[in-house]
C-alpha cells in the first residue's frame, strides 16, 4: 500500500510540474516587444497673456493625414501634459469650456511640423460661441447656408468649428461652437434668398442671433441684355454713317480742303508698325484674359477645388496670377496657418507656385494649365 501511494504522489507531482514546464518554455520562445510607432510629447498650456494654464480639463483634437484622435486631459500646476502622437505632421485644435459659463471660453490652435521632436505650446486665446436662427417670413429656413467671417489674428476657428459655413436645421437653428472675441458677420443664403447680420462675440458666453432672409434681386436676363446692347449699338453706327453722308457727301466734297477723290487713294498703304507700349498693351492683355474667370479652363479648375482654395485662386486670378502670401492673408482675413495649408494643397495640385521671398512667400498662378 505505501508503494502504491508513493507512485500516485510522484505521478501527480509530474503532472502538475509538466504544464509549468511547457509554460517556461513558451516564455523563453516569445518575441521581444515591438517597439510602437507613438512617442510621447510635452506640450504646454499658456494664456494668451503667458501665465500657465493650471489644472485646467482640455479637449483637444489631433489630426494627421492618416486618423483624427480626441483627448481629454488635465493640465498640471506649469500648463504641462503628455501626448502619445505617431509619426508625421499634426494639427492641434484645444478648447477649454469652464463649467460656470454659458459658451466656450477659450481655444487655441497649432501645428506640430513632420519630424519635429520639440515640445509644443498652445496659446489660448479668449472666445466665446454664438447660436441662432434662420427665418424667412418668420417661418424657420431649414438648409440655408449659414457662413460667419471674425478678422482674428488668434486661433484657426475654421478649423476649430470644421469650416466657416454650416448648415441651419429643421428649425432654423446653427452653431458655431467657438469664436474670436470681438465683431462677427454672419450671413446666410438660398437659392432665392439671403441676408446678413453682425453679431458682438463676448469671453465665455454664447451670443444668440436671429437672421431674416430677404428675398434676392432677380437677376438680369442675359440675352434680353445682349439684345438692347446689340440694338444700341446698331443704332449708333446707324446715325454715325447719316452723319457723315450729311456733312461729307458728294455735294460736300468740292467744298472740302485737301480732298482726294477717292480714285487717287493708293490701292495698298503700309500699315505701321505697332510702337513698344502697344505691343506691351497687347501683351498684358492677352495674360489677363488668361487669368479672366470666364477662361473655361479656369472654370473647370475652380470647379474641382473646396471653397477655401477656390476663395484664394479666384484672388490671385484678379491679382494677374501673382500675389505675396501676406496681401492673400490681409485681403482675405484668412488666418496665416489654414492660408499656408491651402497654398500647400493648391501647390501639391499643380495649380500654384510658391516661391519663398524673404520671411513671406510669392504665390504664382501656373499659367500653363489655363492656356
């Protein structure tokens, strides 16, 4: 019997130790870790006045060429925090929203170029949010084009609200979620009505607007214009040739001084050459009509282009297809990192050329596509 119950103790012994075994095994067998392609970065919180932003809850949206990522973090006691991104360029939008107001308080926007390990800082800069309505008839405009224009030297709130222009709802209704402090237009259209209003921005409160759309001038009819053109102008040659057969007919022409009949007018004349500035006239008017927006080419262009980029190539063709990075950004009041964005993007098209002139930058029309 004690033989019997050593052999059952040494054969459990053995199985319980052979799983263990095969466990080690397996350990020593696995791979070593891959390494992630994400790497941590410090970025920094600050007020636009330079104080540091403390514990303060952020929301903030990277976004790359390959994915979007929300993260909702807490600052430390500098205005430090951490972030996990991967390889490549980013843009960071952040807004911070206080519990105890009744819009969006403050809001910043960055951009981390490809290859950079430098730290990034965010400057938040005071905003607010505005609300609203379309009417028509005091009746809501559901689907009107609502669009809003701030002059802010601050934060991209393009990219902050995801464009300038949205769409109202079933009741009217739209929002943009956050704006630069100060005077804002907003205007709004259909196809058969529109309208406008200003709306005053204030730190950390949702300014509400009611917009009434009005309906729109008819627009002319073009060929019933052409038409009287075409008339007038018949009319005119009309009484011009009366004109001259009254003061210089047949009866006329023995009264004339230095009147050559008409048999003696040589056949040919040399026809003079055109001078310098009328070459040069010829020339600059045959590269305006290149960049005129009724080129069809450049129609088909503009076409295929969003409305930011089409805003920006319509500029520079009014500009005879040249223009400095800087009078786009002033003219257009589009901030300087969404205006760099869309040069970029017209450049990678083909349709735009960037020369660096300076600390600016010279963006030329590619005059080849519209020939």
């Amino acid at each position: 019997m004690r033989f019997v119950a050593a052999a059952v103790l040494l054969f459990l012994s053995i199985c319980l130790a052979a799983p263990m075994l095969r466990a080690e095994e397996n350990q020593t067998e696995l791979p070593p870790s891959v390494p992630t392609d994400e790497s941590p970065i410090v970025a920094r919180a600050l007020y636009s006045n330079g104080s540091p932003m403390q514990g303060a809850f952020l929301v903030l949206l990277a976004r790359s060429n390959s994915s979007d990522t929300v993260y909702r973090l807490i600052t430390d006691q500098g205005g430090r925090f951490i972030l996990a991104l991967g390889k490549g360029a980013y843009e960071l939008d952040a807004l911070y929203d206080r519990e105890e107001t009744a819009g969006m308080d403050y809001a910043a926007t960055a951009i981390i170029p490809s290859g950079s390990n430098a730290n990034a800082t965010l400057i938040f800069y005071p905003a607010g949010s505005l609300s609203g309505r379309v009417l028509y008839k005091g009746a809501p405009a559901a689907g009107a084009r609502v669009r809003v224009a701030c002059p802010s030297n601050s934060f991209d709130y393009s990219r902050i609200n995801g464009g300038v222009e949205v769409k109202s709802g079933e009741a009217g209704d739209f929002l943009f979620r956050a704006l630069p402090t100060g005077a804002c237009t907003v205007s709004a259209s259909t196809n058969s009505h529109a309208g406008s209003a200003d709306s005053a921005i204030t730190h950390g409160k949702t300014a509400s607007l009611q917009l009434e759309l009005e309906d729109k001038a008819d627009e002319p009819d073009m060929l019933s214009l052409a038409a009287i053109v075409i008339v007038l102008l018949v009319a005119v040659i009309v009484l011009l040739l009366f004109l001259l057969k009254r003061f210089f007919g047949k009866d006329a022409y023995p009264q004339m001084e230095g009147y050559i009949p008409e048999k003696t007018v040589p056949e040919s004349r040399p026809v003079p050459k055109p001078t310098a500035a009328a070459q040069k006239d010829i020339v600059e008017e045959k590269e305006e009509s290149i960049f005129a927006l009724s080129n069809p080419r450049a129609k088909a262009v503009l076409s295929t282009l969003p409305d930011r980029e089409k805003e920006i190539l319509k500029f520079l063709f009014k500009s005879n297809g040249r223009s400095k990075r800087s009078t786009i950004q002033h003219k257009l009041l589009i901030p300087k990192t969404s205006l760099l964005r869309n040069l970029r993007s017209l450049e990678r098209k083909r349709i735009v050329k960037l020369t660096p002139f300076g600390r600016n930058l010279v963006a030329e029309v590619d005059e080849t596509l519209f020939r």
